[in-house]
C-alpha cells in the first residue's frame, strides 16, 4: 500500500490497506524496505507484502492477520458472508488493547469494502479509544485516519474535512514520535484526503492548496503511487474551477511520473488530456 503503509508502535507488524494506492506504496521504496517496518513486507499465511500486490491488482481480497482472529479470502468481490469472519472477539478474549484496537481496525476495513460506512465508523472510533489508552501513537493515528476517511466515502464532507484536520494535528503533536516514514505518508494521505474533501464541497482553491501540499509531501519523500493520486485529484479541483491550463498541467505530471505510478491514475490522467485537447 502507498510508499505508505501504517504500524502499530509495538510488534510493527500490521497493516490495512485503505486501497491498492496504499499497497503498491509500501513496496515503492525498494531497497527501503530492508529498513522499513514489517508492514512493508509483513505475512499473511505466508504471503508477503509483494504477493498481496499481484493478488490485488486481480481481486479484491482481504488481508488477515492471525492474532486478530480476521481470516484471508481470494474472491471478485468481499461478500457480506465473509466480512462476518472479521470479528474483534479473538482479540478481546487476549485482553490485550492493542490487539483489540487492530481487530476494530480490520472489521471496520471489511464493512468499508461492503459500503458498511457508519458500521465501519463505529468500529474505526473503538479502535481509535483502544489504541490510545494502550498508548499506541502509530495505532491512534491509524484509527483517526480510517475514520476521517470513512466519513469522505460516506459523503460526509464537513465531518470529514474536522476529523482529517483532527488526526493532523494529533500527527504533528506526536512529531518523532511517529516513525519518520509512516509519518510522511499519513501526512501525504491526509492532505491528499482533505483536499478530495474541499472538492466535493467545491471549495476549489482549499482544495488545490491541500493536493499541492500533498504533492510537495510526496515528491519529497518518494512516495509516487500517492503522487499520482494526489496530480489527479488537484487536476480535477483546477479544473472544475475552470483552471484549465494549470488542471493540464497536473495531469502531464502524473502522466510523467510513467511506470513508478499507479496505472489507474495513469489512464485517468490520460483521458482527462484528451478530453482537454477535444473541447
């Protein structure tokens, strides 16, 4: 996921992918991984970070990790049957907070793929009072994330835009606190995520100034998969705000940015150029 990835300040040993820009960034920094918590690269039933990209890109599937009790499943698509297996019980019977604030996580994840927004909110707000009195910091800024995120994909714009600005600040609070890698990301994400939340409330010129940040963010620290989604929505902000030539601009960067990004945002970018150059 997104040169990006999230860990837990203990074991380092989780990670859930909000989406494929998320799982193709941890792998983007290469060699860094050596280096890099083991959520870059962490197993599932024997399947490494890399593994999880190929299965990805062919179906969606759902990413387990034992000691929570959640189980894997390859199919087109997340039924509601499966999303059943995702359950917090395991982890609360360990009596162990952090466990338990990762299975919340995980549910909340599954119900997310289902559309589930408010089930999955409920469980990111559980997760997020778990991790922060286990006092885990990487955890805590997960959960808000989530939740902030959560909420754009409800359509819940404001609430969205106070809970981004919120895990923010708990980020910036936190400082070198937060392993300097999975902060750059969560900033990246969170900036990227705020200005998607100023654009369906057509606050254009918010917007374009939290997808810049976003881009500054990441073509600072390497992060190119979240780059090229950061280009296309700060494309498609200038554009609704009839910017046209600046909107071109930030598509012919992504586009530039070839093989390093995300072949979705590639194709949109692409397509928004020709719509450009046909009016």
């Amino acid at each position: 996921m997104r040169s990006d990835y999230r860990t837990t300040g203990r074991s380092r040993d989780h990670y859930i992918p909000a989406d494929i820009d998320q799982l193709q960034g941890a792998l983007s920094c290469g060699s860094r991984l050596d280096t890099a918590p083991k959520a870059a690269a962490w197993d599932a039933q024997g399947r490494t970070a890399r593994d999880i990209v190929s299965l990805m890109h062919v179906s969606e599937g759902l990413i387990v990790h034992h000691s929570t009790g959640i189980c894997w499943t390859r199919s087109a698509r997340l039924h509601r049957s499966r999303a059943d297996l995702v359950h917090p019980r395991p982890a609360q019977r360990a009596e162990d907070g952090t466990q338990q604030g990762w299975a919340h996580s995980y549910t909340a994840w599954a119900h997310s793929l289902l559309g589930d927004h408010a089930v999955a909110a409920r469980h990111n707000h559980e997760a997020a009072g778990l991790f922060e009195a286990a006092g885990d910091l990487h955890g805590t800024l997960h959960a808000m994330s989530s939740h902030a995120d959560t909420l754009l994909h409800a359509g819940r714009y404001e609430e969205s835009v106070t809970e981004h600005i919120r895990a923010l600040a708990f980020l910036e609070q936190a400082g070198d606190r937060i392993e300097p890698h999975s902060a750059d990301f969560n900033r990246a994400n969170l900036q990227t995520s705020l200005g998607v939340a100023h654009t369906h409330l057509k606050d254009w010129s918010e917007a374009a100034d939290h997808l810049r940040a976003a881009v500054d963010i990441c073509r600072t620290s390497g992060h190119t998969v979240l780059e090229s989604r950061a280009l296309v929505h700060l494309g498609d902000a200038l554009l609704a705000a009839g910017h046209r030539d600046e909107a071109r601009d930030a598509f012919t960067q992504c586009l530039s940015l070839g093989g390093a990004a995300n072949p979705q945002h590639i194709t949109t970018a692409r397509e928004r150029l020709a719509d450009l150059d046909a009016r």
